[in-house]
C-alpha cells in the first residue's frame, strides 16, 4: 500500500485525494486551524487602528479643502 | 462605498491579515509590517476594490504580492537570525495543545513557500478553491495539487504519515534504542 502511494504522489497526477488516512488529513486540518486561529483570536495592535484612523482624518480633511469635490 | 465603510472593513479583516502574513514569512514582526503595507496600499486603491466581492480574496492578493516583491528575502534573514515565529511567538489558546502547535507551525516552515500559502489559504482561512487559484494566478488543478502534497509532506515532517504502522513501531523502536544504551552502559 505505501509504495503504490508514494507512487502516486511521484507522479503527481493532481486528483489523489486517496494518497493520505482520512483520520490524518482531518488532523493535519485541525492543526492548520488551531495555528491560524491562534493568530486571528490574538489582540491586534492598535497601531494598526491608528493607522486607519489617521488615513481617514487626512480624507476628510482633504474633502473639507476641496469642498468643490463633496459633489 | 463610503471610506467610512471601506475602512470597517479593513479593521475586520486584520486578524485574518495577520495569521496569512504570519503563515507566509514566518516571523510576526514582519507579518504586522506586512500588514501595515498592504492596509496602506489597500487604502491607496480602494476604487480597484469592487463591491460585493469577497474583500479577504482582494487584500490577500495585495498582500501576497508585496510579500513575493518585498518581503521574502527579509523574512529569510529574519528568521535565520532570531528562529522561526514558530519558537517564540506566546500561544493564545489552551496550554494543553501549546506543544503540538509549536510542532506543527515548525513543520509547517518546512514546506515550500508555494505549498505552504495555498494549505494556509484552503485549509484555514475560509477561501474557496476557486478564489485561492485566483489569488495564486494559478489552475484550480495546480491549487488541489499544491495542497496535497503539503498535505503528505506535514504528515511525513510530523511523522503521521501512517498512524497505525508507523507511529507504534518508531516508537517502539527508540524505546529499544534506549533500553540497548542502557544495557552497554551497564
């Protein structure tokens, strides 16, 4: 069974979604969410909303110095 | 689109931002740089953004490629310097999967960048196989090849290629190792 996969992965035919042990796919799955979630559940910095905060100011300041272009 | 609503926007996908750049360079000091550029760009071209599509799919496109004409080289020399994000970075989640993710975001360093992106992108992210294959400007074909091999390639790095066989017998294995040194250190 191992080298009729190891074949298949060689060859690289694109469609061998058999090639893995589902119970190993639904791990490997669990894991790139629990990393990626890991991240996305952090605090983000307030530097980021600073940021935006600044880049919408200078928006609106520039609508307000050409008030011809509010239209 | 008010700029108002554009940046809501922006603000909600941050986290998302973050853990994609973080999954690219490996490093989440560059990461948040990343990040910080692509929200500048993002904002610079926020006429190109069309409404009613997926805003993840565009900022990730931007993203990317300032990681692809900026970024790499960086990410590289960072990481020789000060290790992988993999081994510093403080956990969030429960205490008592904190090793097995330390594990697996080392392994997950290990794939080839081409490899690592789209897993990240399928895998966790929430993008389609369709909107990954656009980002990547790549065959669908390319995208569900690319995922399997970083597939097979995590669980050999992990050593789950086979969890019946495998795992038991290695075990096993450098048990007796240990045993034997014991003995001729007897």
């Amino acid at each position: 069974m191992s080298d009729a996969d190891t074949a298949m992965d060689d060859s690289d035919g694109g469609e061998s979604e058999l090639m893995l042990d589902p119970k190993v796919q639904e791990s490997i799955g669990r894991s790139l969410k629990a990393h990626y979630d890991d991240i996305v559940n952090a605090p983000v910095p307030d530097k980021f909303l600073v940021l935006l905060a600044q880049l919408e100011a200078t928006e609106h300041r520039a609508v307000g110095a050409f008030p011809d272009e509010r239209k | 689109m008010s700029a108002s609503e554009f940046k809501d926007g922006l603000i909600k996908e941050i986290p998302n931002l973050r853990a994609f750049a973080a999954s690219l360079s490996g490093s989440m000091q560059l990461a948040d740089d990343l990040v910080q550029d692509t929200l500048l760009k993002a904002w610079g071209n926020s006429e190109k953004f069309e409404p009613g599509t997926s805003l993840r799919a565009w900022l990730f496109t931007i993203l990317r490629n300032t990681y692809y004409s900026l970024y790499r080289k960086r990410g590289r020399e960072v990481q020789d310097s000060e290790g992988t994000y993999a081994e510093r970075m403080a956990t969030h989640g429960n205490q008592e999967s904190h090793l097995d993710l330390a594990d697996f975001r080392k392994a997950l360093a290990k794939l080839p960048e081409e490899q690592r992106e789209v897993l990240i992108m399928v895998g966790a992210t929430g993008l389609s196989y369709e909107e990954t294959a656009e980002i990547c400007g790549v065959a669908i074909g390319t995208i569900k090849s690319r995922v399997n091999r970083a597939r097979t390639k995590l669980a050999e790095l992990l050593s789950i290629g086979s969890l019946d066989d495998l795992g038991p017998d290695r075990k096993s294995a450098a048990a007796m190792q240990r045993v034997g040194s014991e003995i001729v250190g007897l």
